[in-house]
C-alpha cells in the first residue's frame, strides 16, 4: 500500500499599518490557564474578540466586492 506524501503548508501575509505582535509559551500559557480558571477566561475573552474582529472585517471585505447589487450591507452600517 502506498503512503501519502506528507503535505506542508506556509503561510505569509502583509501587514498594511504598524503591528504589535506577541508570542507567548503555548505550554506555559495553557497551564496557567488549567491553574487559574479566571487567567482561562480572560485569555478566551480575548482571543474571541480577536476572531470576532477578523472575521466582521472579512464579512465587510466579501461585502464590498460582491455585494455591489446592493444584496448586502456592511456591519458599521447596519449598527
């Protein structure tokens, strides 16, 4: 039987304006979490923000390039 070839992936994007980045020990940061389960809430808090953001700013960007018959109104708008 044939093996599948192992698949990599890469990733890259550009930045458009100034970015702060942060990078943190997975490990350390889940146990921290496991020990305090007000450090895991607030860490869920705000990754959850931050995918909200993205994934409203995507909307509007799909928004914007497809829904120029009018089928769509972008979130700022509709608040």
């Amino acid at each position: 039987m044939a093996t599948k070839p192992v698949l990599k992936h890469s990733l890259g994007a550009t930045a458009t304006h100034p970015v702060q980045a942060l990078e943190f020990d997975a490990q350390a940061v889940r146990e921290l979490c496991a020990e305090d389960s007000g450090v895991g809430r607030e860490v869920s808090i705000g990754v959850a923000a931050v995918i909200a953001r993205r994934l409203s700013a995507s909307r509007n960007r799909l928004l914007a390039m497809f829904a120029s018959n009018g089928s769509g109104q972008l979130l700022e708008d509709s608040r």
